[in-house]
C-alpha cells in the first residue's frame, strides 16, 4: 500500500556544490535539456536541482551534417557538433526564463582557443540569473578544437584563465578518452576550479551492414547511455579518491539505484542525461524512489551517501 505524503520518511535532498546549494543532487545535463525552456510543457524544471545549459560558444554553430543521433540498444551516439545559438542569442532570448526558475542554472561554456572560453565567460559573468559555470573541454565530436581536456598542462591553463575572470562555481567537465583521468583533475583541482564533472560522452562508432557506412555521417560519434555506467561509475572513483573538490557523476544514469551509486562511488550530485530523452519526467520518480532507498537505510540526509563505498582492499 501506498504511503501517504505524511506517512512519507523525510529526506534532506540539498546538497553542497562548493559554494553552490542544490536543493536536491539532481542535475540536467548538458546538451540533453536544451536551454531549459524548450521542455517547460513536458517536465517542470524545478524539480531538478540544477540545469546545466547546452553548450554555449562564442559564435553561433551549425554542427555537423546529420545524421548525427544514433539509438543503440544499450544507449545512443551523437555527432551533434556543438551546433548553439550562441552566447549573445542565449543573453538575448534564453536567460530572461533561466532567471526565474527556481532552480541552479549552470551554463556550459566551450571553444576552440583559451581567448574563446575567456571572453564568453566575461560576456556572461557581469549578467544575474547565472549560477556558475560547467566548462567543457570533452567533446569528442568536433574538429580543430575542445583538446584543452586531452592533458594535464592544457587543461590547468585554462581553469587557471577562467579563475581570474569569476568568483561564480568552476566546474571542470572531463572526458574519459584519456590516459589518466585523476592527473587531469588534479591539475584543475590546483589550478583553481570548484568542481569537476564527469563522464562526458566514450568515443564510439555503428555500422550499416547493408549500406556498409557509419550510422553518423561524420563516422564516430560520443556514446551515452546505460552501456557506460560501469566505466563512469570507476572514473567518478577514481577522481573522488584523487581530489578534495566535489565530484559531479554522469554516464548511463537511469533510475534511483544508479543515482545511489555514483553517489557511494563519491558523486556530491549527478547529471541525467539520455534518459532525459527516454522519459523527460524521470527526475520525478527517481527523486520518490530516493526517498525508499534513504529510508531503508536508515538516512534523512541525502548527502550521507557521498563516498560511503565500503573499501575492498
């Protein structure tokens, strides 16, 4: 039988993002939520504690040619290229409605030379309505670009820029296609960031065995989904255990459970992201089925959960 809302066990969802408080440790992830407004009439984006906006460039983007999503069955590719309105557009038509929900609004920045990053930062860090920012130098589906993320001296250089230009949340978004991803988050981590993101999208590829060509047109693409949890689950590990900063978990996210585990593996919060495709609602169920989780074991703070794994050595 069903509780009723009094019966419920009351569970404290905030959660501390370095200076930021989430109400709760959900967050959109970017690049699946749009710029917050496109979904208004599927899901009320203030369930979630925060939005992580789709990518921002100085300059408008096109992208890549399509096609470029691919449903696979334990996730999807995407080729998507960054494709964005801009930072002068978003200022101009997205940020008035950002401004009054009640939720976080990090913006995701990106570019192609550290002069990018920096002036698209200045340009949106004099404005309200912007909580921090989630720098991405991660994508594995552009050109000539977005390398800042490929080593530990690059990667440092750039959060060491961005730190001089705001006092908002600096969270650093890391890839997994890398040698070691705990020696570059804990190069941003010296160079001033407040938070580190991670995992962004596994470097992937499908094929047409009739046509004998990629499903993508530009041939690889990123892979989401369920099928790269286990990789995102050690990597958020990992980086916990190398790092003081608080760690963001996202990679194959789809119910409760997972949530809870990114958030023993060390997640302060965590991103949804295919599966906002899948159900735009889900933030809402999951939220209910943390409720059941914390009450079986005994918790009124959601926050408990962080870094609880039991050590196996």
């Amino acid at each position: 039988m069903m509780k009723s809302a009094e019966e419920r066990w009351e569970v404290d969802f905030s959660v501390g993002l370095a200076s930021l408080n989430l109400k709760n440790p959900l967050l959109a992830a970017s690049g699946t939520f749009g710029y917050g407004d496109e979904t208004k009439d599927l899901v009320n984006s203030e369930q979630f504690g925060g939005i992580c906006t789709k990518s921002l460039t100085l300059k408008p983007r096109d992208g890549n040619p399509p096609p470029r999503i691919a449903e696979l069955e334990y996730g999807m590719l995407n080729a998507i290229g960054l494709a964005n309105i801009g930072v002068q557009k978003f200022i101009d038509e997205k940020l008035s409605y950002l401004k009054e929900i009640n939720t976080a609004v990090i913006v995701n920045v990106a570019g192609f030379s550290i002069s990018d990053y920096v002036e698209a930062v200045k340009k949106l860090d004099s404005l309200e309505g912007i909580d921090g920012y989630e720098i991405n130098v991660s994508c594995p589906n552009v050109d000539g670009g977005l390398e800042f993320g490929s080593s530990a001296e690059s990667a440092a250089e750039l959060t060491g820029k961005l730190r001089k230009e705001t006092d908002r949340l600096l969270m650093i978004k890391l890839s997994p296609n890398v040698t070691s991803i705990e020696e570059i988050a804990i190069a941003v981590e010296s160079a001033g960031a407040d938070a580190i993101s991670l995992i962004n999208t596994l470097v992937g590829m499908s094929l047409d065995i009739i046509s004998e060509r990629p499903l993508l047109e530009r041939g690889y693409g990123g892979y989401s989904g369920p099928g790269i949890k286990p990789v995102a689950l050690a990597m958020v590990n990992k980086v916990f255990n190398s790092v003081k900063i608080p760690v963001v978990g996202m990679g194959g996210i789809t119910n409760s459970e997972d949530v809870v585990q990114f958030m023993l593996a060390g997640a302060t919060a965590v991103q949804l992201g295919t599966q906002n495709y899948i159900d735009p609602t889900s933030v809402i169920s999951i939220l209910d089925g943390l409720i059941d989780i914390c009450e079986a074991k005994g918790l009124r703070n959601i926050s408990e959960l962080t870094g609880r794994l039991k050590k196996w050595e």
